[in-house]
C-alpha cells in the first residue's frame, strides 16, 4: 500500500510537471502524501490490525507494526530575510531561462515557476513589512477579509471557509471557530474542527470588524444580484452565488495575490506560523497565542509555529547589551565597589589570591 502510494506521488509530480495544461489539470486538487502523513496512516492501519488481533482472532500479526518508513522529520520556519530572497529570486529568474529554453520558447506559466523554485525550508515566514505587502494587495480582492483572517488571527483554511454569520458576533468583536470545510480527492466536506483545542472562540480588532462589515455589505449586494440563484449556506466567505469555496480555490487566489505583490513564497498555511509570530513579537503571551490557535500545548505552539523576525531579535541583542553595559559609563555606583585585588595576581606568573576574598565576605576560604 505504501509503495503505490509512493508511485501516485511521483504520479503527480509527473503530471504538475507537464507542458500540457490538461494534463496539470489532471491533479489540481491533488497533493502528495507526505511522509508525517504516511506515519498517520500507518497509525491508523497498526491500530485497525491490532483490533483484528484481539477482538476477531483474524490474523495473528500486525504487519503494520513491523513496516519500516522514513524518518518523520518535522521543518524548521524560517524568515524571509533580505539575503533569503534576493538568493530565491536569481534562482527565480534563472529557473524561467532554462524552461523556457526546454519548452522551445513557449511561454512559461509563472505561477508554476512561482511554487516549483526551492525555498530555504519547507515553512517560509513573511516578515512584517512583507506581510504587510501582501495585505495591501489583498486588499482589492473580495476575500480580503478572508485573508486578512488568516494573516492576522491564524485561522486554518478549513476554519476560514467554514466559518458562518451565525458564529461571528461583530458587535461583540468576536468569532466561534466551530465548523471547518475539507477537501478530500477533490470533494468538499463539512465536519467539526480537527481536536476539543480547535473549537475557540477569538477576538477580532477593529480594522478587522470593519473589513468584515464591508464584506457582509458585499455579500448582501451579490445575494441582490443573484436573486432566485442565491444559495443561502450561511458562510461568510463564499462563491458569487453564495455557495461554498473550495478550499483549494481560497489557496491558488492566495498563490496569485503573493505573485502580484512581488513576495517570495510560502504557503497559505504558513500565514499561520506568521500569525504566531507577530502575535509574539507584539509581545502576547504564549498561551493566549496558543489559544487563538487553537492548539492543545503551549510548547507545541511555541516549538513549531513561532519565528523570530530579524529587528526582534537585533532588538533583544541590543536590550542585552544595554542591561550589561548601559551604567558602565556613568561610573561604577558607591552600593558595588569594585573589590580590590580581584583577579590581580601578587607577582608575575601567579594566579591571583582568592583567599582574602573570602575573608572581606565573611567566607572561610
């Protein structure tokens, strides 16, 4: 099973990799399997057969127990710095002359080029000036709010998509994270959020209730428009006629608006480790973030979804600096004198005498 499922993944390569525009079409909505994935699965299977071990006596060995898989490696964020993404874009631009040059001229489609350059790690974070970018040029699209939800309070895309009127109270400046939409092979599925943690209640800031009122006048003005052919699902963000987004749509539109604004790539599910971030840079405590991302532990949000921007850290370097040297120029106050021979040795060669150190301390020595 795990073999086929490694041959379906170069499958898909293959195809996203083709010339032939129906072709790439082909696997739109399919991802591959990763491998932390294949270790869920196999988790999964391990405890099916451990069933038919004990309760129906079918086999009398777990063969998933023995299957032997790749490490499960988890990546390690990293922030787009300066030198980052000038290295990414001649990589960029280098990358289109060669396939242009294998395609014969033809033109080259950028959004591909766009997500198949490698990045530094798997997980890319924006820094505040570039995700701020990126919100400028959301902006004049109609799932702005959308985006700017996921930018700023680190909804999953499910959570987003999922998201219903009934749930938001804008008076009261909150929303209910209760349902979510899933894509599985293509198909669109409602269910519950993933764990208990999930389910959460988060706060909204101004500007943001006020994008999201502007979005509900909208709403209202194409649900005018459609008429007869509204589809009243209740969803805050959702298609012209009403109807559900595919979650896949909400990430290429996201894939397009970062592409237009000039930023190097990352995923739409990185704006959530970027939410973390900035969350944590406005110095919020880890367990509020936690909470607003709906995760089960605070060293989970603080081990996996959070980076440190480059002013933060140059900012902490300096603070440091000043704690330990900021009063040495004003001299030395009268509270701590400096001791006399300490660290000075007695004659040339000797190690200095500690002794009577301890004896102005009141230790024995």
């Amino acid at each position: 099973m795990f073999e086929q499922i490694e041959e379906f993944n170069d499958v898909i390569a293959e195809r996203r990799a083709s010339a032939d525009r129906e072709i790439r079409a082909g696997v739109k909505y399919r991802r591959a399997v990763s491998t932390a994935t294949m270790h869920i699965i196999r988790a999964t299977l391990r405890h099916a057969l451990n069933m038919a071990i004990r309760q129906d006596r079918l086999i009398d060995f777990n063969p998933a127990a023995a299957l032997e898989m790749p490490a499960k490696t988890r990546p390690k964020a990293l922030v787009w710095t300066r030198d980052r993404v000038s290295e990414w874009h001649q990589e960029f631009r280098d990358y289109l002359r060669v396939e242009k040059l294998r395609r014969g001229g033809r033109r080259v489609d950028p959004i591909d080029a766009y997500i198949r350059v490698p990045r530094p790690s798997a997980v890319m974070v924006w820094t505040p000036e570039q995700t701020r970018l990126f919100l400028e040029e959301a902006g004049r699209h109609r799932l702005f709010a959308l985006y700017r939800l996921i930018t700023l309070r680190g909804l999953r895309r499910g959570e987003a998509c999922g998201l219903r009127w009934k749930d938001v109270d804008l008076e009261a400046g909150t929303a209910s994270i209760a349902w979510q939409l899933v894509q599985l092979a293509g198909r669109i599925h409602e269910g519950r959020p993933k764990t208990d943690a999930s389910m959460r209640t988060i706060a909204l800031d101004a500007e943001t209730i006020a994008v999201l009122r502007a979005h509900q006048r909208r709403q209202r003005e194409e649900r005018l428009a459609a008429g007869q052919a509204w589809k009243g699902t209740g969803f805050v963000f959702t298609q012209s006629d009403g109807d559900r987004l595919h979650p896949q749509h909400v990430s290429d539109q996201f894939l397009w608006l970062a592409y237009l604004a000039g930023l190097p790539p990352i995923r739409l599910h990185d704006l959530r480790h970027g939410a973390a971030s900035l969350m944590l840079a406005a110095g919020v405590e880890i367990k509020v973030v936690q909470e607003t991302l709906g995760h089960t532990s605070s060293a989970f949000t603080a081990d996996t979804y959070t980076s440190v921007f480059p002013q933060v850290a140059m900012a902490a370097a300096e603070k440091t600096a000043a704690l330990l040297l900021g009063d040495d120029q004003e001299g030395r106050s009268e509270a701590s004198p400096r001791l006399t021979g300490v660290g000075e040795p007695n004659r040339v060669g000797e190690r200095p005498r500690l002794a009577g150190i301890a004896a102005e301390r009141g230790c024995s020595s």
